[in-house]
C-alpha cells in the first residue's frame, strides 16, 4: 500500500499545506484594500434614515434614554442563557 517513503510523502504535504497557505494570503492580500476602504454606502437602520455617524447615534440614544423619578439615566441590561 505505502508506494512512496515517509520522508517524500512529508515534503508533498508541505508543498500542499505551502500552496493553500500561499493562496490564501493572495486572496487575503487582494481583498485588504476593500476591508480599509470601510463601507461604501450608507448604513440603514429599521426607521429607513441613513446611519450618521457613530457618535451622533450614541448621543440620540442618550437623550432618548429612560429616566427614573430623579431623573437620572437608568441602565437597563437585558441577558440571556442558553445553558441547560
């Protein structure tokens, strides 16, 4: 069954795993420009209006933020478990 010796079957899956790696960082090294770039249009939210900036959105959603009777932001946390 073994046709060929340990020593030439390790140096042809080097030469493979060498090969998917190089591929690999050719497909990485391709698509970077496109990951910096950042979107190309703007997000949508569900409301339909475009995404502005991410502090804009943080500052709305604290002024929308409820309030207790002192008027003081609540933190509201909501948690999940999926453990059984």
């Amino acid at each position: 069954m073994k046709t060929k010796e340990p020593h030439h079957r390790r140096t042809h899956a080097l030469m493979v795993a060498s090969i998917i790696v190089a591929v690999i960082f050719v497909v990485w090294l391709i698509t970077l420009p496109f990951r910096l770039q950042g979107p190309a249009l703007p997000v949508s939210d569900t409301s339909g209006t475009t995404g502005g900036s991410n502090q804009t959105d943080l500052t709305a959603a604290a002024q929308n933020a409820p309030t207790d009777n002192s008027g003081a932001a609540q933190l509201q946390v909501s948690t999940t478990s999926v453990f059984q």
